[in-house]
C-alpha cells in the first residue's frame, strides 16, 4: 500500500513539475519520453549482447532497458531546449493546465520505466512489500495495480505503437505477450538466490488436457504432525482446467546444489485472450500433483500415492524438488522429474505455449493435446492425510534451587532447522549472515518486525554443518538469586555449562540462542549461532541487547528464548545441565536420522 501511494506521488510531483515548465515543454517532454521508450523497447535485448556474458540477463536486461531511455531522452531534451528557444503564447489558466496534463502523461512513462525496470531485475515477486498477484476466497488468481498503474500505462502505449505505423514486424505485445505479468511469474522464486534462468531444453511437454475438477487442501497440526484435508472443487465462473503434464530436467537446479526450488506461477500458459481475440494474455499456473513437502512437522518426503492428486496451492506455497523429497516423481535415470502443472483459465482459451521461470518455452501442439486425462494424470480427490506420528520430543520437570541458569520448557523444543522465529531478509544484518539462503555464523540483534515475514523476505532456516542436525530447546532464564544470574546474562563462563547428554553420554554445548523480548519498549529479536566453532563449550558470548533481565521484564507471550544445539544423527538427548550439580534436567529427545 505505501509503495502504491509513493509511485502515486511521484506522478503527481512530475506533473506539478511541468505545470510551470510551460504547455510546449510538456507537450515535448512526453514525446521524447515516448520515443525514449519505443527506443529501449526496441534495442534493450541488443544492447544487453555487449554485456550479458559478465552481468547475465537478470541485470543486464534492466540495465540496458533503463539506460537507452534515459539516455534518449536526455540527449533529445537537451537538443530541444538549444534548438527550441521560444514559446507557445497561450493564457496563464491554459497553458498551466495543458502543462500539467502533458506532465502528467510524461510522468506516468517515467514512472512506468523506471517500474519496467525493477520488476525485470532478479528479485523476488515482492516489490517493496507490493505484490502484483493475490487469491480470493475461491482460491482464483487476482491480478493488483499501483496507483494510476503507470506501469501498465507505459507497456500498453508501447504495444499500442509498435503494433501500429512505429512499430516493425514484431510487435511488443507478440514479442513480449503480457509482460508485467510475465515479469511476474519469472521472479516468483521461494529466495532471491533461486535459479532463475534455466537451460532452454530444462522443460518438456507430455500431453495436455482438459479437467473439471481441481482439490483444495486445508491444514492443520495435530500433536505436531501436519494433517491434510481434501475437498473436490470446480473451476471459478465460466473457466477450465487446462492441465499439462511436464517434464524439468535436473538441469534447471543451480550448479553449487542439486535441487530445484520453485512457486507455481514461475510455470505460465500463454495465449490469445478470449475477449479482443487477438491481445496474448499470460495465466499463472494455480495447482500442480500434489509433490507438497515441509521440513519440519514430519513431512519431509513425499507419501505413497501423494503426486496422483490434482491440487490447488496458493501463489507463495514454495516447493522442491530433490531425490530425497520428491523421489516419486523423479524418472529412473536421474535426469529429471514428471508431473502435472493446472492452470484456470476462460472457456474458449487455447494455448500457445509453456514457459517456465526465464528461459525454456514450448509450444502446446494439438497433437500433443488428449481428450481424457491419461493413466498417469493426477486427479481430483477428497479424503484426509497425516503424516506419521514422531514421537514428540518430552522435557522433563525442572530442577529445584537457583544454581543453574535456567530451565528447559517443552514449548520451542525441537528437533529441526527452522527457525522459531522467522527473520526479514530485508535487514541488512540479516543480509549479512546469510550462507545461500539459510543462517550461518552470526551474532545480531535486529528490531522484530511489525509482521512475520512472508515469502522472499522470510528467512526461516538455520544453516547445517554436513551430517548433523539442529536442536531448539526453549529455556526460561531463573531469577537473579540464580548463582550465575547476578548479571542477568548468560556469561562466557556459563555458557560452557549450558549442554546436553546423550544416552551413551556424549556431551554436546550450546553452538546457538535465539531470543525475543522488549527492549526499551521495542521488541527486538536476537540470534547468536556458531555451526562450526573451534572450542563449542566457549563459543558463546554475552548477549548484545536481549539480556535475561529483559526477557524477564517482557510478559509471556511477547517473549521467546532457546538454545541450538548441533548435534549427531540417530542420537538420543537425556539430560540438560545450565550450573553446577544438582542442575541436571531429563529430556526424552530422539533424533531422527534421516
């Protein structure tokens, strides 16, 4: 919403601007703003040649396109006002309206650009907290504009001239069928550090077909398992169901690692709209087989029978494809995975073609189309899943006394890598201890935001020395007769006695804490996480500005606090000691191996 009003403002400021600039120069400032864009629209892919091998087109592209506009335009103002010197004697009420009409328009191209621009860069769908992309209460796809959509306006005036006498044979709307919401679906990846360019051969098409029906899932947690349920549904209004079974090489995964992460609307249908007959329209895809993993609530994989359900997903749902987590749809060889992609789309739409991410583009041929959904077709159903029970991690009762620093609590224990608190990319700090897209050795201490992360701005887990997994044991800090709680602090010194047992007595250290609290009538969030230390019993250090004495000040549910602990596959966690003797806790904590 603000980045909505302030792409308003700075139309209105341009044509405040122009208003006493005079009617001429804003009549010439719009036609050198048109002709700026005509020309980036026109030579952007050209220019991008001289310098896509170092930048790559998710920079280059922009780059270029944003360049030859300025450029244009500021060459053709400046010959302008050398070879223009008079003025248009019009009266003073005319020609300010005039004025701020003709900078109104130039403004809404200068705008527009500059919005083009952004949204070609390889960032996620969100723009600056606006997304162009949302669901109703159907589930259907509704598309979102900016304040007076100077983006749209830009794009639709291009196509509008390069279709017409400016244009050549290949006009924008061809070359570039819908673009913002094309621009859209690209980025639409789970991090900005996904993929985004994929080989061209990283798509194949099957078949296509029609459907009818579509499931919709609800979930829920019962005991920390995640249960599914089903319903059968029809498409929104007067649409179809145009399934396509696809093929995504193992190509498409980013060289450093072998796994595939993507959202739905990165797959796009693109074809003729219905209505004018001719303009192409781009239809995200809204479902897919059912290939849903989490990596926590003991969903780590894909169950029997799970990817011959036709499912409905929201735009966000991020998903991955692994051997480990979707083995079912992945062919023998390795080389790639197979299954159903659905897009909604109106009654009487035919497909041109396919696209996945920036990249790969396929034609749907007819002879590729088929009247029934084939055997391997997933389909709509109802019913109920859950995943198995785990057995739950189990704290037992706290020791008595004050020598020891805290306490375990059953709520914020864990056995996973997610984290409890979810953490904006869009802090800098948080930027900073990023490895790929998961946290790695840091310590900081950030304001919490006002909302939870969603998205591309949500980091959500911690980074995983190979073969080993993370524990979270929440603790609650004792009060200040604790021995070692005079400071309010968990000290260096203490910190070495903050550890747990396992069964055959191997003794892990705390490597990590992450807290949440008021600080001076903030709520601040604070993360400290050593994954590979040289010494773990000293790893630690003092808390910067969640202190024990604010967590104490801060009331229940404004707070949080847990150790990490990394530890070994298989192994089973038994005790708990934060002090001297007698601090011992028990803990019945099984971790699994997979």
């Amino acid at each position: 919403m603000l980045f909505s009003i302030a792409v308003g403002l700075m139309v209105i400021l341009v044509a405040a601007y122009w208003v006493y600039q005079g009617f001429l120069s804003g009549v010439l400032m719009f036609f050198e703003c048109v002709i700026g864009a005509m020309v980036a629209f026109g030579y952007y892919e050209s220019v991008n040649a001289l310098w896509s091998g170092t930048l790559g087109n998710g920079l280059g592209q922009p780059l270029a396109l944003i360049l030859l506009f300025f450029v244009v335009v500021v060459v053709l103002r400046v010959l302008t006002d050398k070879l223009i010197t008079g003025n248009v004697k019009l009266p003073v009420a005319l020609d300010r309206i005039g004025a701020g009409l003709s900078g109104f328009f130039s403004g809404m191209v200068l705008v527009g650009m500059a919005l083009i621009g952004v949204q070609m860069l390889p960032i996620s769908s969100n723009v600056f907290g606006w997304e162009r992309v949302s669901t109703n209460a159907n589930g259907a796809i509704v598309r979102s504009g900016l304040f007076f959509k100077p983006d749209e306006f830009t794009v639709g005036l291009v196509n509008l001239l390069s279709n017409g006498r400016f244009g050549g044979g290949n006009p924008l709307a061809k070359a570039k069928p819908d673009l913002l919401m094309d621009l859209y679906c690209a980025r639409s990846c789970t991090q900005t550090e996904d993929r985004h360019e994929i080989p061209a051969d990283a798509l194949g098409v099957r078949a296509w077909w029609e459907a009818r029906e579509i499931s919709i899932v609800k979930q829920s947690l019962e005991n920390g398992n995640l249960v599914r349920e089903f319903e059968v549904a029809s498409p929104n209004g007067a649409s179809k169901f145009i399934v396509v079974n696809v093929r995504v090489a193992s190509s498409a995964a980013p060289p450093e690692h072998p796994e595939i992460r993507y959202r739905l609307p990165q797959f796009r249908l693109v074809g003729p709209d219905p209505a004018s007959g001719a303009t192409p329209m781009v239809y995200p895809a809204i479902g897919s087989s059912d290939l849903y993993t989490h990596h926590s609530h003991n969903y780590r994989e894909l169950v029997r029978g799970q990817a011959k359900r036709l499912v409905r997903f929201k735009p966000e749902t991020q998903f991955i494809l692994t051997a480990s987590h979707t083995k079912a749809v992945q062919e023998k060889d390795g080389s790639g995975y197979r299954f159903d992609v659905v897009f909604e789309v109106p009654e009487n739409f035919t497909p041109w073609y396919i696209a996945f991410k920036r990249g790969p583009r396929l034609e749907l041929t007819r002879k590729q189309f088929v009247e029934k959904p084939p055997a391997y077709a997933s389909t709509a159903s109802g019913g109920r899943q859950a995943a198995a029970a785990a057995e739950a991690p189990q704290v037992g009762e706290a020791p008595a006394g004050a020598t020891h620093v805290s306490n375990v609590t059953q709520e914020g224990t864990a056995v996973t890598d997610t984290l409890p608190i979810a953490l904006p990319k869009s802090e800098n700090l948080v930027q900073s201890a990023l490895q790929g897209d998961r946290i790695g050795d840091c310590h900081f201490a950030i304001n919490a935001p006002e909302s939870e992360p969603e998205g591309g701005d949500a980091v959500t887990q911690l980074f995983v020395p190979d073969g080993k997994k993370i524990v979270f044991l929440g603790a609650k800090q004792l009060q200040a007769e604790s021995l070692f709680g005079k400071s309010l602090n968990y000290a260096s010194n203490v910190a070495a006695q903050i550890k747990v047992t396992t069964d055959d007595g191997k003794l892990y250290y705390a490597q990590g804490v992450i807290a949440k609290a008021r600080v001076e009538g903030k709520s601040m969030i604070e993360v400290q996480y050593h994954p590979e230390p040289e010494v773990p019993e000293r790893c630690l250090a003092k808390p910067r500005r969640v202190t024990t004495k604010a967590l104490q000040a801060t009331p229940d549910d404004e707070r949080f606090f847990a150790y990490i602990f990394v530890v070994d596959p298989g192994v089973k966690l038994v005790k708990f000691q934060s002090g001297g003797i007698g601090s011992t806790q028990q803990l019945n904590i099984v971790v699994p191996n997979d």
